[in-house]
C-alpha cells in the first residue's frame, strides 16, 4: 500500500563502469504515527466533558387548599431552615423562631440527621424557608439536602415576618453584609 | 549433516493499518463531536446528586434566571413557537405582526417584554446582540412570564405530560424572583416541573448513598 515499486523494470543491463544506483527504501516507519494518532484519541476523549446537564424534579402544592387538607405538623417533629443572605444557613427546632441556631451548609447534614435519629419518622417535618436573601444556589443546596438525608416530609414556604426579623437581626449580630 | 539455515523473520511490523484505524477514529470522534452553541445568556446551574437526564431538546419551556434576576424563556421546539406567539397575541388581545412572526420562530430566547417584542424582533441580527435584554417582567402574581406560560399551555392543547416545564436558574439568582417564577407557574395550575442542574457525586456515606448501594446503584424516582 504505502510501498511504490522501486524496481526497475525491463531487464535493462548495466554496463560495466555504471554505477548501481542505491536503492532507497521507500518504506516509513509508521509507528511513531500511530502512537500520535492514538495519543490524540485519548487527549480528546479525557478532554471532552460529557455536559449532560440533569435535572431535579420539584412538584409545589396548590395554595388553595382547605383547613382539613393542611398538613399537620407536631412540634415535636418539627425542624426549620432558613436560608439567609452570604451563604448563611440558620435553623429551629420546634415552632419558636426565636430560637435560632445559625449552621453552615456543610454542617447541615449533620443537624438534619441528628434529628432525624432522634424523631420518628412520621413526625418529623422540615421546613425550608429561604430568605430574601438567599440565592437560587441555597435553594437547590437544601432541596438536594433533602435527597441526600433521604427525607420524604418537608415543604419550602416563604419565611414569615418574625423570622425575617430573627434572621435580620442575627445577621446584624454577627455583621453578615 | 548439514543443518537447515532457520529463516530470520524481520520483526518489523506493517503499521499502515494500524495507522489508518488509529486516524478515522481520530476524524470520527472530531466529526461526531457536537459543539455547544454560544448562548445569549450565560447561566452556571447548580450541582445536584439528582441523575435523571435533562432531556431538554424536545418540547421543553425553559425559564431562564440569570445571576441579575432577568427572567427569559426558551422554546426548544421551534414548531411550536408560532402557536404559542399565536396564544400570546390572543391573551394579550393584540394583534402580533405577521412580518415578524418568522422573526420570532427564527429566535432563539424571548427576553423583552411583550409590548417591545416588535421592537427588538425588527432589528437586524448584529444589532440584537448589542443591546441587553430587559428581561419578562415577573412580579409576585406573576407577570407576564404568566401569560407566557398559559400561551405555552394552550399551544399544546392543555397538555402537561406533552410539554416539560424547565428551570435553569443561575447560582447567584436571588429567591424572590425564583418565588415569583414559582408564582407564575402556580397561577397556570403548574406544579410540576424540573430544575436543570449539572450532575454531582452523591457524598459517600450518606442516607442516599447506603440505599442507592442497597438498591444496586438506582436512584429511587422521589416525587
């Protein structure tokens, strides 16, 4: 294939005092080739990112639900998330918002499976109630948190007043900007 | 008695062919490659540990956030894209012209507000790229993102399994506008749709690690 047929044809004789030509090998070494060829194979498949993106399914409930369909949530059982401004996470325990705890969202899981442990299962309820503040990124963070811990009960709501204004004021505190 | 002469058999290699494959793979994996489109708007997407595919080339209503809080939509199925202006025009008991409607199906993302869609829609392709979209007002009953959405409803017949709602909502987006997206979807009667986020390991040892470990490496379908 890669060869072209060197040889002289016809049965021409040399004379005497005429040189033989030297005949050059026509024949490249393809290996070092195929090494780059296959070199660029493998640059190209560890290069390329397989952006599939994916997606997370949420479904919201209808706001006009009646007293009888709202779900009952015992104290008990009960833990709150709220999503505040920088990065800042904070939560409750109960139904006091005073009684605000700020966390990170590294240490989220750990608070969340802590009483989870410690609730029944039936009883507990999170709450997600993103700030302000917070960004679309806390938002799937803690949703996520959510698949992560394995939590089937929890709802995301809008923080109320006084909890906007625990938060406000923890942020102050602690001089969140 | 005279020995045989054993043969030296050359240990070089024919590489010809080795080389021809190694090289149409090369030009196969180049050719077959997809490049991603540049886009108008640039949105980074969370991460998530949720595997399902996006699957958003077919018949997808992408509402788009960016990090400033600009809301745009995207209609992956540029068939239905006649329809729907055709609805919007309806809703908002006006009359759409007919000169730009190719405009508008030609058009990538809608991004103005509806009363300046004529506007922009006239304008040549270089001088569209220049000015920046303004954005679907949204506002906490919804806005016109809302009108958009039941226009997007009514072009496929009411169907809510024919048509995926997507959210691709930037990291830095902040959540009143994403509660008045919610909003918008919620006075359509919408209560299901998905958040496009970029594929994240699940964190080992995790309650969702130990029971996709149990369940052989499926995740469970959450609802």
């Amino acid at each position: 294939m890669a060869e072209l047929d060197t040889s002289s044809g016809g049965g021409h004789k040399k004379g005497p005092g005429v040189k033989k030509a030297k005949k050059l090998s026509t024949k490249v070494d393809l290996t070092p080739m195929v090494d780059l060829g296959f070199l660029l194979i493998t640059f190209f498949l560890f290069a390329t990112t397989l952006n599939e993106p994916t997606t997370m399914n949420l479904a919201m409930p209808k706001d006009d639900v009646k007293d009888q369909d709202l779900t009952k949530i015992k104290e008990s059982g009960a833990l709150t998330i709220v999503m505040g401004k920088s990065n800042q996470v904070y939560y409750y325990l109960g139904m006091d918002p005073t009684k605000l705890q700020s966390t990170t969202y590294t240490q989220l899981r750990s608070v969340i499976l802590n009483k989870k442990q410690t609730t029944p299962a039936d009883d507990l309820f999170i709450t997600i109630k993103p700030d302000k503040d917070a960004t679309y990124e806390n938002v799937v963070n803690v949703l996520d948190e959510m698949t992560i811990d394995d939590i089937h009960k929890y709802s995301m709501d809008n923080a109320n007043d006084v909890e906007a204004l625990v938060v406000q004021k923890t942020e102050e505190a602690n001089g969140i900007k | 008695m005279a020995r045989g002469k054993i043969k030296r058999k050359g240990t070089s290699i024919d590489m010809t062919a080795m080389c021809d494959v190694a090289f149409l793979l090369l030009s196969f994996f180049i050719l077959t490659a997809k490049f991603k489109s540049a886009e108008a708007v640039q949105i980074t997407t969370p991460h998530s540990v949720s595997n399902k595919p996006a699957d958003a080339s077919s018949d997808a209503f992408i509402v788009e956030i960016d990090k400033n809080g600009l809301v745009y939509i995207e209609l992956s199925d540029s068939g239905i894209r006649s329809n729907v202006i055709d609805k919007m025009a309806q809703i908002k008991a006006v009359q759409f012209p007919a000169a730009l409607k190719s405009r508008f199906i030609a058009a990538e993302m809608i991004g103005t507000p509806f009363a300046s869609l004529p506007q922009y829609l006239q304008m040549s392709p270089d001088d569209q790229k220049k000015v920046t979209l303004p954005g679907i007002p949204v506002d906490s009953t919804g806005g016109e993102l809302r009108d958009w959405i039941t226009a997007g409803l009514q072009a496929y017949d009411n169907d809510t399994k024919a048509i995926h709602f997507i959210i691709k909502g930037d990291n830095a987006a902040k959540y009143p506008v994403i509660d008045d997206v919610l909003k918008a979807f919620k006075k359509n009667e919408v209560y299901k749709y998905r958040l496009l986020t970029v594929p994240t390991g699940v964190p080992v040892g995790s309650e969702l690690f130990k029971k996709t470990a149990q369940n052989g490496g499926k995740q469970e379908a959450a609802e």
